[in-house]
C-alpha cells in the first residue's frame, strides 16, 4: 500500500551527547581518504559538461535518489545548473516519474558523494545552492559517524558555502545537523517545521501523504577556510 510509511524508530530521544565533540575532531583533523580513480573521473566529466553549458550558478542535489528533485529543481531555478549526485547505478537507471522532457539545465552523475564533495572543494568550484534531501537517518545511536553531519567529510560540505538546506522526516536528524552547522559557523541555524506545497523526492511525497511531519535547516554559509 502506498502512503504507509513508518515513523522511524530509535533509543535516542535528543540530539546525541557525542556530536559536539565529533564535529569539532573531524574540524581539526584532516580527512584522508583516498579519493576513488572513478569518482574523480565522473566528477571531472560532470564540471566539463556545466561548463561546456556556459557555467551558469551551479545547483548540488546531494544524494538525489532518482532524480526527481534534481528535475524539479531545475524547473525551479532555471537559470542554474542542478547536478544530482547518487551513487547508486539502480537508482541512477530508475524512472524518475517526472513528467514530460526532462529540463535541459541538470545532469545526474554516478558517484560517491564523500569524494564529490572534496573534490568540488580542491577544484574550486562552488554551489550557489545545495541540498541534501532526505538522507539515510542511521537512527541507531551508536550510527552517529554514518549521518552526514557526524561524518569526517562534514567540514568539507561546509566550507563548499552557498546556500544549504537539509530535510528529513526525523527531526533528531535535523537538530543535529543544525546544531553542527550552528558550532562550525558560529551562527545560529534552527530546526523548523516543513510543509512542501510540491513534494520533490519519491520520499518526501510519501512521508508527507503517510502524514509524517517534516523538518528542515537552511542557512547562507559564511566564506571559512577550507579544512586542512
């Protein structure tokens, strides 16, 4: 049945006690993951085609699933460049369920996003706008390190700059990635309720018609200093 999703379940009830601490070692650690041949190489062949389109304000839809939102998104703000990026060839290969000729100012790509994000920042290139829509909540406590804003790359999707915005159905999730957010930038950012008047992820419409409540962050990232 459609329009039954489950509320997601977890032992934690708050933010967790460790963030703090973890998001300030990744800030003062440097990430040293080899950055994978394929990936370096799909990331070259997306900025060569932006570019190849005249470099309009790049727009990152990280982790797009099936591209839906990277379609809307396009259609939204058409005078920037959307590149989705998912590392899953299934979900690259699916049916987007957007209807009509996909808009010509977007691009999904095949890739892992630790290494995207590191790359658009040793490269230079930045993202007018980015979104991280919907991702994986890892709600067991002990899966901290797995959410984005409690993993090592987290500085590096920071110092990328730019207008981001966050959204999940659990709002633990959002709390956090405010509250890491608010201690790197040293700006206040909140976790506020949301209400789409156009759902456009798969996720976000079907949590919104299983009558989830939705939450997101955003904020206009101050120029910082890229991580050592």
């Amino acid at each position: 049945m459609y329009a039954n999703s489950s509320v997601i379940v977890s032992a934690q009830t708050g933010p967790h006690e460790q963030l703090a601490a973890l998001v300030a070692r990744h800030a003062s650690h440097a990430f040293l993951q080899p950055i994978a041949a394929h990936n370096r190489h799909a990331f070259e062949d997306s900025i060569a085609h932006w570019r190849e389109r005249g470099a309009a304000p790049l727009i990152l839809d990280a982790g797009c699933g099936v591209g839906l939102s990277t379609m809307h998104l396009a259609a939204q703000f058409p005078d920037h460049f959307v590149i989705g990026v998912d590392q899953s060839a299934d979900r690259n290969a699916r049916n987007t369920e957007w209807k009509g000729a996909a808009p010509g100012n977007c691009l999904r790509v095949r890739a892992n996003l630790v290494d995207y994000w590191r790359l658009l920042l040793e490269s230079g290139v930045r993202p007018a706008r980015h979104y991280v829509l919907y991702p994986n909540p890892w709600p067991k406590i002990g899966h901290l390190s797995r959410r984005w804003h409690g993993h090592a790359v987290f500085p590096a999707i920071v110092a990328l700059g730019g207008y981001l915005e966050c959204r999940s159905n659990w709002r633990i999730y959002i709390e956090e990635f405010a509250a890491a957010l608010t201690l790197l930038t040293r700006q206040t950012v909140a976790c506020e309720a949301y209400a789409a008047e156009q759902a456009i992820t798969p996720f976000e419409k079907k949590y919104q018609d299983s009558g989830h409540a939705l939450w997101r962050c955003r904020m206009a990232l101050p120029a910082l200093a890229a991580p050592r």
